[in-house]
C-alpha cells in the first residue's frame, strides 16, 4: 500500500477510505434460536424484560393482554409508538414481563425494552427510533428522602410555640 503513495494527496485519500471502511460496519441482527430479540427496558423504578418477533401483532403483558394489564388507553399507546415511529405496526408479537415501579413508569420501560428489541431485530430501524428518542433512558427517578425532612426537600412545618 506504500508504493501507491507518491502525494500527501494520495495519502489523505488511503486514510479517508480506510476510515470510512472502519467507521460505518453493518450491524448484525441479534436473534436467538427461536428467531426472537430480547432487550431489557428501564424507567423510573420499573424494569421490562421484552421479547419480539415476527407475527400479528398480539403483546401481551405479565401473562395478560395489553388492554388487560395497561387499561388506560393513554398507557397503551405509548407501548405501540415505537412500532408506529418504525413503520411496522402489527407485524411483531411482543411478550413482555415487568416489575417494579407504578403502571406509567412500566408503560414506558416496556415502550424502552420494544425500541431496543426493534432495533436489535432489525437495525435499519434503528435511525428512526433514534430520532423519535426512543433508544435513550429516561434517567428521571424519585429522589430520595433526606433525614430531619418530611420528604425529599419539604422541611417539617415551623412551629413558634
């Protein structure tokens, strides 16, 4: 490769082919035996565990059927976001177990655990969940509770006498 090489010119030309080649490797889809992708999803204190794969659309919940588990429609459509921001809606089943934290907080680790499961699947989805915002954890937790305060900042109420 050397040899090639007579002007700076030629040498910056190498490099940013070399670069190119290393900087953009085709990202391989992660699937198990059982053609699925797995992904673990987090908001606030809840934690989903979620698997995918091709189907008609069924998600089911902790064993029940999404409109069983999450009843507020609000909750429901933002577990299927993710399949509407990629273009694939109802072509996937997604089985789902999550724990901790209140229904808002599991709705929106499994919506995390099905945007990283799509993207595992498939990865040229991943641009558009990207965009959407989807891939990124939402680190916004409870603070904790302080000593000598009646909450995480609210002090006790001031008594004169």
């Amino acid at each position: 490769m050397s040899d090639d090489i007579k002007s700076l010119d030629d040498l910056k030309a190498a490099v940013a082919g070399e670069l190119a080649a290393e900087a953009a490797p085709a990202r391989e889809p992660s699937r198990d035996a059982l053609g699925r992708s797995y992904a673990t999803g987090r908001r606030k204190d809840a934690v989903a565990r979620v698997w995918i794969r091709p189907g008609s659309g069924r998600v089911t919940v902790n064993g029940k059927d999404i409109t069983v588990y999450f009843a507020r429609p609000v909750l429901q459509m933002i577990l299927r976001q993710p399949f509407q921001v990629a273009g694939v809606d109802g072509q996937f089943d997604v089985m789902a177990t999550v724990t901790g934290g209140g229904l808002s907080g599991q709705a929106g680790a499994v919506k995390h655990g099905i945007s990283r499961a799509l993207q595992l699947y498939e990865p040229g989805l991943r641009s558009p969940l990207k965009a959407a915002g989807f891939l990124t954890r939402d680190a916004r937790v409870v603070e904790r509770k302080k000593y000598g305060r009646r909450k995480a900042r609210r002090s006790f109420q001031f008594s004169k006498r």
